[in-house]
C-alpha cells in the first residue's frame, strides 16, 4: 500500500501556497529549492485549459470531416493507434480513481479531480475522433497532433512537481506512464498514412503539421535535387487545394457577379474580385504573423529581466533556468511562426498567379482570333502576372505590419517617454515622400511596359517571317527596327528605375534613421533632465524595441508604391479581360437548327450531314462583309474542297465555322463543336519535333510512329541530323512549309 511522505521536502498544498494561482511558488523550499510552478496554476493552464479546448474544437471538426468518403483504408496503424488510447485511457481513470481516494484528499488542490477528469475525457474525445481522422481525411490529423503535441510537453512539467512533492510514488507513477503513453500516441498520430488512393499525392498533402512546419516533405526532392538534374516529371503534385481548377473556378463567379456592377466604373474591379474569392487563403496568413508579433514582443521584456538578472547577482539560479527556458521557447516561436508565415503566403501567392494566369488563359479562348493577334496575353502572364506577385508579397502583410508598430511604440514610450514619437516623425516624412514618389511610378511603369509589349510583338513577328526577310534582304532594316524598340524600352525603364531607387532609398532610410534619431532624442532629454539617468536596462530594451519596430516600418514605406505597381499591372491584365468576347452563333445540334431549313437541304437517306450553313452573310466587321447569302451542306463521309480567287472568302468561310467573324444572317448549324483545324500559319512551339507531336500526353512510340508515317514525315526526320529532336525554332522557323502543315496534322490518339 502507498503510504504519505510528511518530510520538510514534501509539505502539504496549503503549507507552499499550490492551492494559489500562483504561478511561480513562493516558497522555494517546497521544491528542493527549485523553480517551478503552483500545482493550480499547472492544473489549470497546463491541463484543463488544454482539454477544455480539444473538447471545444473536437464536434466542429468531426461535424467537417463525418460525411467525407474514405480516404484511407484501415491498416494495423489505426489498430495500434486505438490500443494506445485504450492504454492512456486506463491510466487516466486510475490516475482519477487514485486522487479520488480519501487518503489523498490533503494533497489535492480545489481543480485536481477536475484537471484529471477533463484529462479521461480528451482521451475518450481522441479515441472517437482519431479512427475518423484517419479514414476519412489523407494528412494526419493536425487537431489532434497539436494537443497531444503541447499537452506532452506541459505533462512533463506536470510530472516533474509530481515527483518533487515526494508524497507517495503511486501517483507519480501512474501519471509518468500515463505520459510515456501520450508520447507513443504523438508519435503514431504523426505518423504518415499508407493505404490511401492509388493517384499520386504529393506528400505536402499526406505530410503531418511537424513536417509541414519543418518543411520534411522536401526532404527527399532536395537529396534528389542533389544526386541529379530535377525534371518536370521529378517535382511533387501540385496541391489540390491550390489547383488551377478550383481557384479559377472561384474567381469566375466572384468576377461574374461583381463584374456587371463595378467593373466598368472601378479599374481595380479584378483586384477586388480577386481579393474576394482568396479571402480565407490571404486571411490565414495572419494566424502566424500576429503570433511572429507576440514572440516578437516578448524579446525586450526577456533582455531586460536577463540584464536584470546579470546586474543584480543574488537572484537565484532557478530564475536564470526559467530565462534559458523563455528564451528557448521564444525564439522557437519565432522560427515556427515564420515558417508557417511564409509558407502560407506563399500559397496565397501561388493561388494568386493561378488565378490571374487563369483568367488570361480563359479570356484568350473567349476572344476572336483578330482581338488576340493585337492583343500580347504572353507579356501579361510573363511580366505583368510575375510583377503583381512580386509586389503583392510586400503589401499582403500591410495590417499585421500596422499591429506591431503600433505595439512597439507604444512600449518604446514606456521606456524612453516622448522621445518615442522620434521613429513616427521619420516614418511620417519618409512615408509621405514615398506617396510622392509612389504617384509617378504608375505612369512611368505604364509607358515601360507599353514599350516592352511593343518590341515583344514586333520580335514575335520577325522570328516567324526570318526566311522572307532574308529573301528579300531586310535583315539590316528589320535589326536596326528591333534595336531601336529595345533601346526605347530600356530608356523607359531606367525612367522608371530611377524611381525605384529613390524608392529603396527612401525603404532604407527608415531602418537607418530611426534609431539614430531616436537615441540622440532620448540623449538630449536625459541632458536636461535631472530625474532621468540611462541605464543599460532602458538602452538595449529600447534597442530591441527598435528592432521590431524597424522591420514593419520598411515594408510599409515601401507598401505604398508596391501596392501602386501592382494595382497597375492588375488594371492591363484586367483591360484585357474586357476585351469584347466572341460571339458564338453555331447551332451544336442539327435537330436543334433552324426549323426554317428547306426539306432539299435536310440529310438524304444516303450520308448524315455534318454542316448546314443556309442564306449566311459573314465577315469581319459588321460595316464589312466577305460572305454574302451563302447556302451550303457538307455530309459525313464526303470530301469538300472550297476554291476560289484571293478575296472571295474561303478563309472567312472556315472561320466562320470556327465560330470566329461576325455573322450578321443566316444560320450555321454543326453536328458538333469539336473541329479539328490546320490553320494556314501552323501553331508550333520552340521545342522538339517529338514534344510538338506528343504534346501533354503521354507518349505512346507504336502510336508515335504511326502518326509520323500516316503524315509522311517520318522520311524528313530521318535526313535531319537530330532526328526528331530537332528544335523547330519559333513559329516552325526550322522546317519548311509544307513540313510545318504535316507536323500539325498528327492525329490525336483520343
């Protein structure tokens, strides 16, 4: 039987004050001497708290999560996962049982039974929820893994006062296996699940919050990266969460529904609609950075109890265990948080560039063929896309920013009285250059990428008319044209650069300034002053202030014409998404055509017609028409040429089938949209022969060489050196004509 130690070492709650919220006892005696907390305090912070909160959050998230399909089979993991908690669970009740018993009422504190009870009941909470966890969601659960996670690390200074208390071994005991169980059961819900779906998954989504906020699931890419070249087909699945789909999806209904009301009166209508469909993403981001604020904080105040501590000398030791303990905890915290601040914007950003790039992409299959040829979508999602990411990373933490200014300054007065308006006045006046400066990048950039859209169009065109141009010896006048609009575009950017220098300067002075200022300020106070005397608590205190408040103090002077470049790269992609759309007149359905058809031009008994074009009138304008009252069929089976002379509409005719042109009369009815369609200027990309047959698809040789032979290339290939490795060049610049029309007339094996 267990019996009650009544030493000195071991005194009663009542006689060391642990019945007091404390949270640092008093008497040290009552711990050999060493620092620790109050038994209450510990109950309370350390585990109802806790428990209370798991308790909370556990029915929301088996509410999310209870009608989701499988994910993951049951493998022994899930078993072994359940025996644990049954274990832990058994601890638990004895431990109650045990501090239930009259022997021990003198050493239980006013929340023993109930620490202890809530204690049982998160157990029983886990034992529900993590079966469910497992089977229904493909990342280990984060709930979970984060109170088992914190609830550890705080159970084993639970243990250590349980142990000093030296009152009877039975419940120091239990409560230590008690916490190796928990230990075991940490481990297992990180572990990563096998068993899931046969797709490939990338391990950022099956990856536990501690590799997630370790960045572990890089781990392999990067020691692959290491041994050899990556490929594309060697990087990670992207995200589901992040995938194109999803996000263009959510930015067309926001565009959609806020786009008739504002966008024709705001030119910042896409930002906003953009801001709206990605509010969760960017909002999340803050949950790290207000917590990078409070670990931030916590920096002066540790300095100066440890310059407190140092100068002082009598304090006792057990004080300077807890400072290497807070200092530990805190910088750990500041790690953390900005890993995950990062990472989170990051995605944000990432959901950002898919969004834009979407809309562009989407947009550019909306368009007439003739809106895109004078358009340049390639600038929009080369430059402008990439130059609103790149700006937005320094605006997206604009409120936080705001936050810890506000936080610093106000503890700086604390320390250095009036003086703490020095780094606000320098803040003030750089900012309000800045806002000068800010109003003059929008134009320049503007003039900038007008020039850089310009040369890229007149390049594109050169690269794709070489041969002609050689022919006809303009080679000379066609580089000193494409110089000339490079050196235009460079003279207007170093317009633009200039700005940007006097920007970073205006960043930088800040950071530099500030607390130069501030200390001189602080100086000439205490010179006058006779009840003020510095000391090196007050001066480094105010130095690590001023470091915290220096960071978000640049990255906001330098918000303002950031958030200015991006808004204007934002207002082009968002000019070109209001680019007047085609027009699609095809009937997709014969029985859904024109009721009016004449019975001649119905499909005879003999071939089932695909096309019937009746009484048309087309062209490319509506004051300018090509095709005038034409009535045609074309059947299924049956080859039809079209020949006339230059002018008389045959290329109209196959737009117009396209559904491309303006059809002013007349009805155009398919049996299908899905029309195959050499154009006259072959689309090809700067890559391989092969890259340009097999496209995204996966290659199939048998099915490779049969296209090749099938379009009477394959003999070409062969005298070319590099075989079907060869690079076409832009436009096909490397192949001859009729060689470009046999490349693109690969069949598509779907």
């Amino acid at each position: 039987m267990a019996t009650i130690n009544m030493n000195v070492s071991g005194p009663f709650p009542s006689l060391c004050s642990d019945d007091s919220i404390g949270p640092v006892l008093q008497n040290p005696a009552c711990r050999d001497h060493g620092f620790d907390f109050t038994l209450l305090f510990e109950e309370t912070a350390f585990a109802i708290i806790p428990a209370v909160l798991l308790l909370c959050a556990a029915p929301l998230r088996f509410r999310s999560i209870y009608r989701r399909p499988d994910a993951v089979r049951w493998p022994p993991l899930c078993r072994i996962k359940l025996a644990n908690i049954a274990i832990l669970g058994l601890l638990d009740l004895t431990l109650l049982a045990l501090w239930a018993l009259p022997r021990y009422a003198a050493l239980r504190t006013r929340t023993t039974i109930a620490a202890t009870a809530l204690d049982l009941a998160a157990v029983i909470v886990i034992g529900g929820l993590s079966p469910l966890e497992h089977s229904k969601s493909l990342r280990p659960s984060t709930i979970l893994s984060v109170y088992l996670f914190f609830t550890t690390i705080l159970d084993v200074a639970r243990a250590r006062t349980e142990w000093l208390l030296s009152t009877s071994s039975a419940i120091p005991a239990v409560f230590t296996t008690a916490l190796a169980a928990k230990v075991s059961l940490l481990v297992l819900e990180g572990m990563t699940k096998a068993g899931h779906t046969d797709r490939i998954i990338s391990p950022e989504t099956t990856s536990s919050i501690y590799g997630l906020s370790s960045f572990a699931w890089l781990n392999p890419l990067i020691y692959l990266g290491s041994k050899t070249n990556l490929t594309e087909q060697s990087l990670y699945p992207i995200d589901d969460k992040i995938s194109s789909k999803l996000i263009q999806a959510k930015l067309n209904k926001q565009w959609k529904s806020g786009h008739l009301q504002v966008s024709k009166q705001s030119e910042n209508a896409l930002a906003w609609a953009i801001l709206r469909a990605l509010r969760i993403p960017i909002a999340v981001t803050m949950i790290p950075r207000l917590a990078l604020i409070g670990f931030s904080i916590a920096q002066p105040f540790l300095i100066q109890r440890a310059i407190v501590f140092v100068e002082v000398g009598t304090t006792p030791v057990r004080y300077g265990y807890g400072l290497i303990g807070a200092f530990g905890v805190t910088y750990l915290g500041i790690a953390v948080s900005t890993a995950w601040y990062e990472y989170l914007t990051a995605r944000a950003l990432a959901m950002i560039r898919a969004s834009l790039i979407g809309i562009i992409y989407q947009s550019t299959l909306d368009m007439t063929t003739e809106a895109v040829q004078t358009a340049s979508p390639v600038s929009l999602m080369g430059a402008d896309v990439e130059r609103v990411i790149a700006r937005l990373r320094w605006v997206i933490s604009t409120a936080p920013n705001i936050l810890q200014v506000a936080i610093a300054i106000w503890l700086l007065g604390t320390h250095l009285g009036p003086v703490c308006i020095a780094p606000v006045l320098v803040v003030l006046i750089l900012a309000y250059l800045s806002s000068k400066v800010g109003k003059t990048i929008r134009p320049r950039q503007q003039r900038w990428m007008q020039a850089v859209r310009k040369r890229v169009a007149m390049t594109t065109d050169v690269l794709g008319t070489t041969k002609g141009m050689k022919m006809l010896g303009f080679t000379t006048l066609i580089t000193d044209l494409v110089q000339s609009a490079r050196h235009y575009e460079l003279d207007e950017s170093k317009k633009f650069r200039s700005v940007q220098i006097v920007n970073i300067t205006l960043g930088n002075a800040a950071n530099m300034l500030s607390p130069v200022v501030t200390l001189i300020g602080y100086g000439i106070i205490v010179h006058y002053s006779s009840d003020k005397v510095p000391t090196a608590t007050t001066i480094f205190s105010s130095l690590s202030l001023l470091s915290i408040l220096m960071g978000p103090v640049d990255e906001l002077v330098a918000a303002v014409p950031n958030l200015a470049m991006a808004l204007e790269s934002c207002t082009r992609i968002q000019q070109y998404v209001d680019v007047k759309k085609r027009l699609d007149f095809r009937t997709a359905s014969l029985e859904r055509a024109d009721r009016r058809v004449e019975s001649h031009l119905r499909p005879s008994a003999s071939g089932r017609d695909t096309i019937h074009i009746e009484a048309v009138t087309a062209g490319w304008s509506t004051d300018k028409t090509v095709i005038h009252d034409l009535t045609i069929q074309m059947s299924a089976g049956t080859l039809t040429i079209v020949v006339g002379p230059s002018g008389s509409g045959k290329s109209t005719l196959l737009q117009v089938l396209l559904g491309e042109g303006i059809v002013q009369n007349g009805t155009v009815a398919l049996t299908s949209h899905d029309i195959a369609y050499c154009d006259q200027t072959p689309f090809l990309t700067n890559r391989s022969i092969r890259d340009n047959v097999v496209g995204f698809r996966d290659f199939d040789e048998a099915w490779y060489h049969a296209c090749l032979s099938a379009c009477a290339i394959d003999t070409d290939i062969e005298h070319l050196l590099h075989g079907d490795e060869t690079l076409v060049g832009s436009k096909g610049v490397a192949l001859s004509g009729g060689q470009k029309q046999r490349l693109v007339w690969e069949p598509n094996p779907q």
